[in-house]
C-alpha cells in the first residue's frame, strides 16, 4: 500500500489538472483505495477506466482538489 502511494505522489507533480471529488465521484469515478497519516490526513485514489486522481484530505471533513496521475510511459 505504502508503494503504491508513493508511486501516485511521485507522478502527481507532472499533472496540471485539478479537479472536485465531488465532480469526479458524480463523472462515474469510484475511490479504489484510502489511506491515512499519521498526522491525521488522509489521500484517496479515484479511478474510472485507465485514468486516475489523487486526492489528499487535510483532515477527512476536508478534501483538497484532486490531480490527475500520469502513468510513467504516457508522453
């Protein structure tokens, strides 16, 4: 789990789009995993077909935009 995380942060700074949860959950997205911080965060991973979001929470009351992820092979 801690891989994958570390692999969507890692592709998260080449994207330039940013998107609402709540846009992507209404757009058909669905939360394929979760995950915690030790400092009381969370991030979300939304996915729908071949494309993917990343989104970090603050605190779970609050979620940041999402940004798009870019496979390491996508040009």
């Amino acid at each position: 789990m801690n891989k994958i995380l570390g692999v969507v942060m890692i592709f998260i700074f080449s994207s330039a789009s940013a998107e609402s949860i709540e846009t992507l959950l209404a757009d058909g997205y669905e939360i394929k995993s979760a995950a915690t911080v030790a400092a009381g965060g969370m991030y979300f991973i939304l996915q729908n077909g071949a494309d993917a979001y990343f989104c970090p929470a603050l605190d779970p009351s609050k979620v940041m935009d999402c940004r798009k992820v870019k496979a390491g092979n996508n040009k």
